[in-house]
C-alpha cells in the first residue's frame, strides 16, 4: 500500500512549506477506515499525537485501541483546538457532498494543517475557511508516490513461464 508513504511526504512537504513543526502537535482525523490508518501513522511519525473521530465511532475504536490512539466523539471533536486537521472521509466528495463539511471553518484556528482525501474538488468547503483561518492544504495529488508518477517499465521480451501443475 502507498497510501502512508505518500501521506507522509505530502504532509511533510506541506509543513516545510509553512514552516510547521508538528513534533507533539494534536491532530484530529475524521473517519475511520484504511486512509484513516495511513494518515495516523504518517501523522505519528511526524510527532503528531492522534485523536479519530468518526461517524462509526466503533471502527474508530478498534482503529484507535490497537494504535494508541485517542477517540472523541464527532460533535466535541470538530470544537477542539488542533494543529492538524485530516478528514478521511468521502464528506465534501463531488457531485453528492460537496456543499457538506465535517470542520466548519469557524473551528479553524491559525496555524492549522489541513489534509482532505478528497480529489474533486480540488479545494472543498473545510479548505475555503476565511482567509484569517486558512488551512494549509497537503495537495491530495501528492499522495501518489514519487516513483509511481514515473511510466511503467516495458515487460519483459520472455513469455512468462507456464505456472506448474498441482498434485491434487
């Protein structure tokens, strides 16, 4: 999986861009499914303290109890004060959620770390907060490792060997 990889540079390169440092800043992830997991991990090893909070809050539960982390409930969590907010979730997703947003920008609080793991479109509701409250966007196209934006190597000349029987 490159998910956390690529999670991991993106939000790096974003931090360095902002002149962030995030060595035991609290971030809040929305969601709670295998982005959920990438964005924590990448976000841990950036020094980030980690808190979910999800509209299933017993997947958030069995995510958070076997990585150590935190788990609030969604309505207190948007009220917090947190120097990283990721939302996992399709919420902001065109064509059928993009009028919605799980952070309403009056919760954005300078500096702030945004991540969305929504690619259309580009900039949703929660990273259209007044310009006073602005989130640093990690761009979702940087997710896509390094490597994988180079082509695919050409297969090889050789027919690929014939797999062998089974005995039964």
């Amino acid at each position: 999986n490159t998910d956390m990889p690529g999670i991991f540079e993106s939000i790096k390169s974003a931090m360095v861009g902002a002149g962030m440092n995030l060595t035991g800043a609290e971030a809040l992830i929305l969601g709670a499914g295998g982005t959920t997991r990438a964005a924590g991990m990448a976000l841990s090893l950036l020094g980030c303290r980690i808190t979910l909070a999800s509209r299933s809050p017993e997947r958030a539960w069995q995510i958070a109890s076997r990585m150590g982390w935190e788990v609030d409930g969604m309505e207190t969590a948007v009220k917090g004060s947190w120097r990283v907010v990721a939302n996992t979730t399709p919420v902001g997703m065109y064509p059928d959620r993009v009028a919605e947003t799980l952070f309403p920008a009056a919760h954005c609080r300078p500096p702030l770390l945004a991540f969305h793991a929504v690619h259309t479109p580009p900039e949703t509701l929660f990273l259209r907060a007044p310009p006073i409250a602005r989130p640093v966007p990690v761009p979702l196209l940087d997710l896509l490792p390094r490597p994988a934006a180079a082509p695919f190597p050409p297969l090889p000349a050789s027919p690929i060997p014939p797999l062998p029987s089974l005995p039964f």
